[in-house]
C-alpha cells in the first residue's frame, strides 16, 4: 500500500487539477452546488480507476483508462454547461493537451530530483496552479472569443491531442515511451505552448482592432447625428434672429407712432390720431421672450416653447445659461432642443391616447453651479420603457435619433445623462 501511495497522490493532484481546468474554461449553465457535486462525482470515479491502474503496476493501461473514464464521465455531465456540443467538445480537448503537457514537462523536470516520485506530483501542483491562475486573470476572455469561433481553431486543437493521444497509448511502457521519445514529445509540448499563445495573441490583436474600428465607427455616427443636428438647428436659428429682427423693427416703428400720436394730439387733431391707433393695433406684434443669457439656447427654447404652446401644451422654464457656456453652444442647443422636442412628442401622444381632457406641463429648468444640471420633465404613458442601459427604448421606426445625439453628446464632453420613469413622469438630467 506504501508503493501506491504516491502514485495515488499524483493521481489525485492530476484529476483535481483536470476538473478545475474545466471549471476554469467553461461556463456552469446552473448553481456552484450543482456543479461542485457533479465534478466531485467525476473526481470519485475517476480515483477508482487510477486506483485500479496502480493496484494492476500499468501505467500505460491506467493512462488508457483514464482518457476513456474522463472523456465518458464529462460526455455525461455535458449539459451542466452554457456552451453547445462542438464549443464543448473543443475546450474538453484543450484540457486534455494542457494535462497532457503538463503531465511531460513534470516526469522530465522531476528525473533529476531527489524522490522523483513526489518532485513529479509537485512539479505537476505547481504547473497546473499557475496555468490556471494564468488563464482566469488574463486568458479567460480571450479564450472565451476563441470558442465562440471554434471551428477556425478546432482542427488544430484536434490534431495536437491526435498526436499525444499516439504517444501517450502507442507502447506498453509509458515511462520507456517518455523516456525514449522525449525530443518527438517535447517538441510536441513546445508546438502546443507556441500555437496557443499565438492564437490568443491573433485573438487579443484582433479584438483591438475590432474595437478600434468600432469606436472609429461610433464616433462617425457621433459626428454625423451632431452634423446633421447642427444644420437643423442653424435654420431654427435663422427662423428666430428673423422673428428677433422683426420685433427690433416694431418696437422702432413704435417709437416712431408714438411721436406721431404725440404731435397729432398736440394739434388736438383726435380723429387722425384714433385712426392711426386703430390701424396699428390690428397689426400684432412679434416678440422674442429672454429665458437664459446664451443667444444660442434661447433661440431654441423659443422656438420648442411656441412649439408645445401649439401642442396645447403648458410650460414651466426656469434656465441659467450663460452666454460663455466652455462648450459649442450650438452642440448644446441641439440637446436641448432634442430633449424639448421628445417631451412635446410624448405629451402629444398621450393626449391621443386619453379620452379626458387633461393638462399636461413641460417643465424645463437649469441651474449653473459650477456645472450646468439641466433637467426636463414631461407626463409620460405606460410604453415608455428603459433598457437594460437605462435608456428610454422605441419600437418606433425612426424614433430614437434624439436620444442617440443627447448621448454622442455626453460621450463628448464626458457628460453624465440619467433617464427616469417614475409614476407616470419620464424625466431626463444631464450634468456638463
């Protein structure tokens, strides 16, 4: 019994470590518990046949009965894990050429040490530790991609473990087999090291530049929702100074009636004076109202606000925007008005979606306190629904645009944007 001992440790050592590779590649579909009670089954069953193998002083028989107890143990076990057969079968092969490696560079590490049987077993402990403290702190997502695409990868995989599986099996007498082939073996080892770590380089390479080219397209998209919002807005704009310009020439025209309503009455001339009051009250006129100090901001507040007031919409704007906002007032009043024009939007519909009559306010308000807050609020109906993000969704085709410029905007000025449904209010709060 003495004899088997530290055979049966190094078995233990080998058959844990297995497990955990397994545990550490792939992923558990139910709880720890399930899971822990199905490895420690395999663990079990598999001691008894490398017991059996060390009772029997066949090492080559136990390594063929190993194989095919573990390969059938974990065809069993398959379905406690997330990934499909084929991205199963292919991280099973890979723990078999990590053992397998691991099992050759620990006898050959171990020959020249003192009580080779027990330097063998720990040399194994420490190889299989720091593999896998290697693959869970740095490995793990790439070699999630790489089984996500398993066939680029699989029929290497297949041919490696072809290729140990030969040698492993091929002779009656393992330790001769390691012993006389070791320079065909460890080449083997050292083609299993190299093709990995290239495949995971290639993955890690390729993931960057998927995610370069993925900022570089989001950020075009960024670009062209500000552009095109930023043409929009200038006409607004246009619309506004021309309204602005229209109230400066009145309240000029004014100054000049009431110097002729003055001399008139002077004259005492009363009927030509009543008619020039008459005539120009009749001619109603156009007025730009001041919510905030930028120019820019409240040509567009102006605009949303005689918008919502043609909705049949009530508002409450209360704003402290200054005229030197850091930023490119444009891009600003562009949030805003998209923000402004999603409220108006969803008060409408859900005045077509009530039979009531009901009033409904837009309530928009500002404060400057070292950062701009802004906060708009507007009564909201039951689709309105956040994702998992916390951004407001649309089944809408063609809705959404607005939400998406508020958000290329955030990105670049590091904004922060909260959306909000809360009994009936959907409410929007963006710190600049």
């Amino acid at each position: 019994m003495s004899a088997i001992f530290p055979h049966f440790l190094r078995g233990l050592v080998t058959a844990s470590m297995n497990i955990l590779l397994m545990i550490t590649l792939l992923q558990p579909k139910y709880g720890k518990k399930v899971t822990n009670l199905a490895m420690a089954g395999i663990l079990i069953a598999n001691l008894i046949v490398s017991l059996y193998g060390y009772i029997a002083g066949n090492l080559t028989l136990l390594a063929r009965l190993d194989l095919i107890a573990f390969t059938f143990l974990c065809f069993i076990i398959r379905p406690l894990f997330k990934e499909n057969f084929m991205q199963w079968l292919f991280s099973y092969i890979t723990v078999q050429n990590i053992v397998m490696c691991v099992i050759v560079l620990s006898f050959s590490l171990s020959r020249g040490l003192t009580y080779p049987i027990y330097a063998n077993t720990l040399i194994r402990l420490l190889l299989f530790g720091g593999i896998i403290f290697v693959i869970r702190r740095f490995v793990r997502p790439l070699y999630s991609r790489m089984v996500t695409y398993w066939t680029l990868f699989f029929f290497m995989a297949v041919s490696i473990f072809a290729a140990f599986v030969y040698y492993f099996t091929i002779g009656e007498d393992i330790i001769r087999t390691l012993t006389e082939q070791s320079i065909q073996i460890h080449l083997l080892v050292l083609i299993t090291v190299v093709v990995y770590v290239s495949i995971f380089h290639s993955i890690e390479t390729i993931s960057r530049e998927y995610a370069l080219r993925e900022e570089n397209l989001q950020m075009q998209n960024n670009q062209e929702f500000l552009h095109l919002s930023s043409r929009a807005m200038e006409n607004r704009i246009m619309l506004l100074n021309d309204a602005h310009k229209q109230s400066s020439i009145t309240a000029h025209d004014h100054r000049h009636l009431n110097n002729t309503l003055l001399e008139l009455l002077e004259r005492e001339n009363l009927e030509d004076a009543i008619a020039c009051l008459r005539q120009q009250s009749s001619v109603a006129p156009t007025l730009v109202k001041n919510y905030c100090e930028n120019i820019v901001v409240n040509a567009a507040v102006s605009y949303y606000t005689d918008f919502a007031k043609e909705e049949g919409l009530k508002t409450d704007i209360n704003l402290e925007i200054p005229n030197d906002f850091e930023g490119d007032s444009i891009e600003l009043a562009i949030v805003i008005s998209n923000l402004f024009e999603n409220a108006i939007h969803a008060c409408a519909e859900l005045k077509a979606e009530s039979e009531e009559e009901q009033e409904l306010m837009i309530k928009f308000t500002c404060r400057h306190v070292g950062r701009l807050v802004i906060e708009i609020s507007n009564p909201c109906g039951l689709s309105v629904i956040l994702d998992e993000n916390g951004y407001p969704t649309s089944k809408v085709s063609g809705h959404g645009i607005g939400t998406k410029s508020v958000l290329a905007f955030a990105q670049k000025y590091n904004a922060e944007v909260f959306f909000q449904v809360l009994e009936g209010v959907f409410r929007v709060r963006m710190l600049i």
